[in-house]
C-alpha cells in the first residue's frame, strides 16, 4: 500500500467508490467542483452511474429514488446547494433511506464566499430541513481521515437507514495531501429487503413502500419512536471523538474539522512555552461526543475550555451543554472563511491565563 | 357464465378515498390494468405525487414512491439510473407537476429519461382546497381567484403536453380527456402507448388527461364532465403531439 498525493475531492470521491458507491448525482457548485468532476469520470469504469442533475433538489431527490432501489448512493455539494436538499433529507429521514451528502462547506450566509468556513454546523447538526429528524454527521480534519471515514459512513447509513452527512470544508475539499486508499474493488454490500427492487405478489418478495407521509396522528407516532429509538442506538454506539495531550491539561481547547488543525499547532506552540493545553476533536458532530467534552473539561487541572471555530458560536451551544457550567468555556471564532492562526489561538490561551 | 369485466389485481383491495365523481379512480383503474396486461407488475415501481393522489401508494400493488411535491420525476430518475430494466411510472397532478414541479418534469423529458408520467390535469388544486393551479382556464373561479382568473394578473394556462413534445428526449406524449366513454378508451390506449414506448427504451413519455373535480368546480359529476368537453378541450386539444 503506497500513499499518493491526492486532492480532497477527489480522494473523497474514489473512497467512495471503493466504498461500494455506484450512484451520484450531483449540481456544479464550488468549492467541490471536483466531487462530480471526478465521479462522472470513474463511475463508468466500475458500471455505475453518475449524473448531472438539474438543481441540487433534483440530486436529492434522485438519491432517494436510488436508496430507495438498494443501491449505494451520494450526492455532494456546498452550502447554498446544502440549503436546496433540506427538504430531501428530511423525506430521506423519514423514509429511512440511507444515502450519503458531503458537504465541502463555505462562507455564509446567502451567497458568501467560496473560501472554506464553518457556518452550516447548525444546519447539519441541528436537523436542518424540518421534522423531527437526525443525520450522523462527520467532520474530518485531513483528507487521510476523510477517505477512512467513507466506508464507515456508507456502513452506518444502510445499518441504521438513516442518511449521513460528511461535514467538511472549503479547504479540505481543495488541498492536496498524501492518502493511502485502500483498494476494495469487490466491496459486500448488506442485503436490502425492505428495497425496490422488483416485487413478487407471490410472497417472495413483498412489495416495497417508500413513504414519508403518515396521515394518521397514531402512524406518524410509529415512525417517530422509531426513529427515536434507532437515534438511541446511534448515539450510545457511534460517537467518535480524538484527545490530544488533554490529561492533566491547563486549558482545553474544543474544535472540529480545518480549525482542529490549528489548535493542534496551538497546542504545541504553547508546549513549547510551557503550558499543557489539550484538545478536544468531535469526530461525529452528531452524534456529539458530550461525555468525552464534558470529562476533558472538567478535570481538575483545567482552568477553562475554548472552543475555536469559523462560525459565530455554533459549536459553543453544543460545548456548553456538555461541560454544563462545570468549567468556564470561551469563545473564539467569528462567520465567514478567515481562519484563525495558531499563534492567535496560543495568545488568546495565554490572555485567559493571565486572567 | 362468461366473466366480462373483473378488477384487476394491480390494485390493492384499499378503498379509494376519491370523491364521487373524481378522475383519479378512473385513472388509476386504467394503470393498474395496463401494467397487468403489459405483464410487467413484478417488475414496475410507482412514484406518487404531492395531491389528491398522495395516497396511491396505498393502491397500486407494485413497489411503491411517495415523492416530495413536484420531484416525482426526479426519484424516478434515480431509481430508473439503478434498475434500467425495470419500468417505472409517476402519477402527477397540475400543482405537482405544472407548478412546484416544473423543472424535474422538464429536465427528465431534456434527458429523454426512461419514465413514463401520467399527468392529470383537473384545472386546479383539488387535495389543499381548490386554489388557482397554472393550468386554470382565464375566468374559471377558484379559491385564490375568487372573481375568475385574469390573463393581465397572471398569464394564461400552460400547456404542458404541447411544452413537452418541443423536447427531443420526449418520446410519446398524448393528451386524453374522462369526459366520455370514447375518451375514456382513448386515454387508456394512451397509457398502453406510453408504457410501451418506456418498455423499447425510446425515452420519456407522458399522457396528459384532462380529468374531472366535482368538489372544487363546484359541479355535479355529470356537469363536470360537460364542462371538459366546453371548456378544458377546446383551450387543451387533445391528441398524439408527440411520437418518436
Ligand atoms: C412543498 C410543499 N408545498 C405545498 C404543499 C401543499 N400542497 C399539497 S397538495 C397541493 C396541490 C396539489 O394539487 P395538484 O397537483 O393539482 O393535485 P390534485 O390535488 O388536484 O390532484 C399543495 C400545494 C406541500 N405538500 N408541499
Ligand atoms: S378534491 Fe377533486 S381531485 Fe381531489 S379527490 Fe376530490 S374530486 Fe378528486
């Protein structure tokens, strides 16, 4: 297994085919260009499918048609075409279709910027399109970790017929890093029953309904416990978090994605100097890795958390809940797509020490 | 004794919930016979539409949709994208497909997709209560044009059958009317064409049918059916516009 230099996109794009994903559809938008690019490209060399969609309404609409049918399915996009699939997602929550949307995320709001930003953390931790529903959502930090992440999220989605997001950014979608891909040109796919597939009246296939519509108060009760219950599972058995040098640390810092890199460099620099702070990386936004927060930050040798992020405290609700006013936790971040330094970030944890 | 007509067995045993009088049973009877005549029941799935036919899902006996309003055509494309041997239908009304859904309608007939649309225009939004649909007739009343609709206010009806068969990848597309018996038999016909023209992978194919709402014209079946005949046919001409 050797490591090639690989952009984000398209790194992103072929672990999702040696992933099983034979299906995409997609709307150009930057900063993710290369997603589709690429894909229409190799997915016919493998027999799958790649198609330009009209709108990004049109795309999520047809990766419901085609979760719907059992196969392995993506769309990607960036945020105003994010904003576009909200109502799709929801009817895929509903209808318990798994599917996959990368979301290489921009400055916002409206049209923004086409730098990488954080400001649709709300949008895809929170629910986003309306209901009562959940994505998992994750956020890597490096294209290595973006590409191991994609198996993962096509397993969790058809395990739990949930749909997934992958919640990167601008910057990780364009840079280039080496990657090690494994190769998995004969991926096993998990048997669909419940799929449109064909149906034999016969009794060996029963027939498929697809449905987000429960008109009657006690039906749509049905589907939301069952919903609610799977959401259980999900958030007992999926949390991924990374702890880095939080033991006995003096401050923690909380950050996810391109920002979580830049604490990293923090966290050094102020080592260098002689000051032990950690940092604290939910890997899956949903489910959130509150334990995991709440015991970093309350340790006894920890003076206060900061979380840092490129949106205008987002990640600071979900912080804050889970270190539930046992520790102070400070904000540094701001909307749109200037990413703060390692330096800023080390200064503004020296600022609180003299606090 | 000679059986000479019986229900067939691509409809579920769920009764309707259509109004008397209602196009949407007529229909949907016709579909279900032509994919059982067709032989393709085990193989076809079905997408059902925002509208007084949200529920089909419920009463056509093959694998079963339920889109979001007006991207019908869009979960067909998907599913068609994995399945290209299989047949699959959408069952669209005029708010469905003529306004929310323009674009997914449109674009699929543009990629000559392999799906076919049944299309019923009934002049108006039956299932949120009679308001103004972009196929209402000039002067025809409804609840969000209570004095008549007005061409200056806001334009005239679209003829979306005529629209469609302007697309090279649209493959058959006929319009059909309820209002007879004759029209009747034509529209089924229709429905076999349109089915069958999917099945030889010619590409997109639509049947328009002009169909009857007693309850939000405010009109007795027998004089919605009038109605057709004196108002709808004469603006919406019925006919092949279409055949590759
Ligand atoms: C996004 C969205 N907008 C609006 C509605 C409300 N709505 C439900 S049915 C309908 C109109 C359907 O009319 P039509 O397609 O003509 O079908 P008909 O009921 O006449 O058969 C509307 C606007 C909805 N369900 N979803
Ligand atoms: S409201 Fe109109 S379209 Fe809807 S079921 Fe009644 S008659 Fe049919």
């Amino acid at each position: 297994m050797s490591l090639k230099l690989m952009k984000g996109c398209e790194a992103i794009a072929e672990a999702a085919i040696q992933a099983g994903c034979r299906y995409f559809f997609g709307y150009p938008i930057t900063p993710q260009n290369d997603i589709p690019e690429y894909m229409s490209a190799r997915m016919p060399q493998v027999g799958g499918c790649f198609l330009q969609s009209e709108s990004e309404l049109a795309a999520i609409n047809m990766v419901y048609g085609a979760g719907g049918a059992g196969a392995r399915v993506m769309t990607s996009s960036s945020s105003p075409g994010i904003s576009l699939k909200q109502e799709g997602i929801s009817t895929c929550a509903a209808a318990e279709i798994p599917c996959v949307i990368v979301n290489m995320m921009r400055g916002g709001p409206g049209l923004g910027n086409i730098q990488a930003s954080q400001g649709d953390y709300f949008q895809a931790v929170k629910g986003g399109g309306h209901g009562d529903y959940h994505a998992v959502v994750y956020a890597p930090s490096s294209i290595q970790e973006t590409v191991d992440l994609m198996p993962k999220a096509f397993d969790v989605a058809d395990e739990y017929r949930t749909p997934v997001i992958i919640l990167a950014d601008g910057l990780i979608g364009q840079m280039m890093e080496p990657v090690e891909l494994k190769e998995n040109p004969n991926p096993v796919l998990p048997e669909k029953p419940w799929a449109a597939t064909g149906y034999d009246p016969n009794g060996k296939k029963p027939r498929a309904v697809l449905n987000s519509l429960y008109i009657e108060t006690e039906d749509l009760d049905v589907l939301v416990d069952r919903l609610h219950a799977r959401y259980e599972v999900i958030q007992k058995k999926e949390k991924m978090v990374e702890l880095y040098n939080t033991e006995d640390a003096e401050f923690i810092l909380c950050a996810y994605g391109t920002v979580a890199r830049v604490c990293k460099a923090a966290v050094r620099l102020l080592g260098e100097q002689g000051v032990k702070v950690g940092l604290v990386r939910p890997i899956t936004l949903w489910p959130f890795p509150s334990e995991a927060v709440h015991d970093a930050a309350a340790q006894k040798s920890v003076k206060a958390a900061l979380t840092v992020e490129m949106s205008d405290g987002q990640l600071l609700e979900d912080i804050r809940l889970a270190v539930n006013g046992d520790k102070p936790v400070e904000f540094m971040g701001k909307a749109g797509s200037i990413i703060p330094t390692a330096e800023e970030v080390a200064e503004r944890i020296m600022k609180m020490r003299r606090a | 004794m000679a059986t000479i007509f019986k229900r067939t067995s691509v409809l579920t045993d769920v009764p309707f919930h259509y109004c008397p009088g209602c196009g949407h049973g007529i229909v949907h009877r016709m579909v279900a016979e032509v994919i059982e005549e067709l032989g393709i029941r085990n193989k076809t799935a079905g997408v059902a539409p925002v509208g007084c036919a949200v529920f089909a899902y419920n009463y056509f006996d093959v694998d079963m949709y339920e889109a979001a309003h007006g991207r019908a055509p869009a979960v067909a494309t998907g599913y068609k994208r994995v399945h290209p041997e299989n047949i699959v239908f959408t069952y669209q009304g005029d708010g469905d497909l003529a306004s929310i859904g323009t674009a997914e309608i449109v674009q699929a007939a543009h990629r000559g997709e392999k799906i076919t649309t049944i299309f019923i225009n009934n002049a108006i939004y039956g299932m949120t209560g009679g308001q103004m649909a972009p196929t209402t007739l000039v002067g025809q009343k409804t609840t969000t044009s209570p004095l008549g609709r007005s061409k200056e206010h806001c334009g005239e009806p679209i003829r979306m059958a005529e629209m469609l068969a302007t697309i090279n990848g649209a493959a058959y597309i006929e319009r059909t009317a309820l209002n007879s018996t004759a029209n009747i038999i034509r529209t089924k016909a229709a429905i076999k064409k349109a089915f069958e023209t999917q099945i030889a992978g010619k590409g997109f194919s639509m049947v328009e049918v002009l169909s009857p709402c007693p309850t939000n014209w405010g009109k007795s079946p027998a004089e919605s059916m009038d109605w057709i005949a004196e108002n709808m046919i004469p603006y919406y001409p019925l006919g092949v516009m279409k055949e590759a």
